[in-house]
C-alpha cells in the first residue's frame, strides 16, 4: 500500500481484522454457497487449463481407441489412445477417412456444403493425400458455373472425385449470392420451408447429373475388374466364368 496515508492503511487493516471476525459467523447455508462457487471456479480454471494444453499439444477428443491390438492389419489398432476432432477445423469435409490405401477406394462423389470457397476442401485433401489434380477456372472460384465437376484419378491409389458444389448456376442460376447469404452458417436454425428448399437444391444437383454419375460408375467398375485382372494375372491365377482358377504352370 505504498503511498497511502497512515489513516488509510489503519482503516484499511481494522476493516480486514472485522471481515475475519464476521466470516466466523458464516451460517453454514451460506458455507455453502461459497464452496459451491470456489468449487465452480475450480472447475471452470480446470477446463481452461485442458483446453489450452490441447491448444498446445494440437490433441482433440482423446478417447480410448476400442480397437486396440485387434488386429496387426489395421493401421488404428496400434494406437492405445486416439484423439478426435472435428473435421471443420482442418479440411472440413471426411476425405482422408477414405483415402488410406487399403480402403482401395475407386470413385468419391462428394456434396458440398460448407461456407466461403466452395473448392477449399479439395485444395486441401490434394496437398495432405493422394488425390487428384484440382484444377479450376477463374471464374469458377467465386460462383461456381456447373453442379458437378469431375477430378479424375489414376485408377491405382488415387480415386476419380466428382464434386456437387451446392450453389451453383446451373441449378440456382442468378440467386447463388442470395442462397449463399440465406443459408450462412451463421444462422444456426432453419425452418422447414427452409430445410426444403436446400433438399430440392441438392436433389437438383443430382438429377442433373444422374446420367454422368452412371456413366463413371460403370467406368470405375471396368477400370476395377481390369486391375483385378491383372493383378491376378501377375500371381499366376485366372479368372474363368466367374471362378479364379490356379494356371497350370506346365503350360
């Protein structure tokens, strides 16, 4: 109390001397409300303390991980302790759960419907996993102009991507900006009126593309089957009429 008068810090102590007198008198109602309220602060400091380590160490949701020593093959199975966290702080959308190389994953058909630039998330799986080239038009980046584009992969570890971007203009043609604001994720409930309308936009995207979906589908089969076939091939097996049959290595 440096800089205090004499009178002040007298005043100062005898009222600190009549608080410690009263609190002996504390009834224990009000004990305990007290208790209560250092007790919700201690827990509050606590919960701050977790997060901030969490922060630091970039650990999420750690939970324990059930499938623990189940099985050598699965690459989660090592793991004692897994940490979760929720994908809209990093990619935003679940395409590295598709993509490690023993899923053997041959076509992704992907719904956006995030918010800001609708072709974030597959600049962002490209450059973190096997994927294919995202390339984009100018005037794609701000509005898209089609209800799906096509990445295509290799067909060896890399999948063909076909991408449904929510609002764009072929299916809301003029009102992207308007559905775009409607639909912020800054409004956090819709009505059903609303939830309608964005199923129909959806549902439009699809039927637009009903017949290019079938037609990749069916590519992506054939691509499959031929790497299967090969593959066979390579270790001395065949396929005939459905049934796989060792080659007689005399012939």
């Amino acid at each position: 109390m440096t800089g205090r008068t004499e009178e002040y810090k007298k005043k100062f102590w005898k009222d600190f001397a009549k608080d410690l007198e009263d609190a002996k008198e504390i009834t224990p109602e009000a004990e305990k409300d007290t208790i209560s309220l250092v007790s919700g602060i201690c827990n509050t400091a606590t919960v701050i303390k977790n997060i901030a380590v969490c922060l630091a160490e970039w650990k999420w949701g750690t939970t324990n991980n059930f499938l623990y020593k189940w099985k050598s093959n699965i690459p989660l199975s090592s793991k004692k302790h897994i940490s979760l966290v929720d994908a809209g702080l990093d990619i935003n959308i679940a395409f590295p759960l598709m993509l490690p190389p023993h899923r053997n994953i041959d076509l992704i058909l992907s719904f956006d419907f995030s918010e800001g630039d609708p072709f974030e998330t597959l600049r962002k799986t490209a450059k973190q996993f096997p994927f294919p080239k995202i390339t984009i038009e100018d005037k794609d980046v701000k509005i898209p102009s089609k209800s799906c584009y096509v990445f295509e992969g290799d067909g060896d570890g890399i999948p063909d991507v076909m991408y449904f971007p929510l609002f764009n203009n072929q299916t809301s043609e003029g009102k992207v900006d308007e559905m775009r604001e409607k639909y912020a994720t800054i409004h956090i409930s819709y009505d059903e009126s609303q939830v309608k309308e964005l199923l129909e936009v959806s549902k439009n995207n699809v039927e637009k593309n009903y017949t290019q979906i079938r037609e990749k589908i069916k590519q992506c089969v054939q691509r499959h089957n031929l790497k299967r076939t090969r593959e066979a091939a390579a270790y001395g097996v065949m396929n005939t009429g459905g049934a796989m049959e060792e080659k007689n290595k005399d012939n």
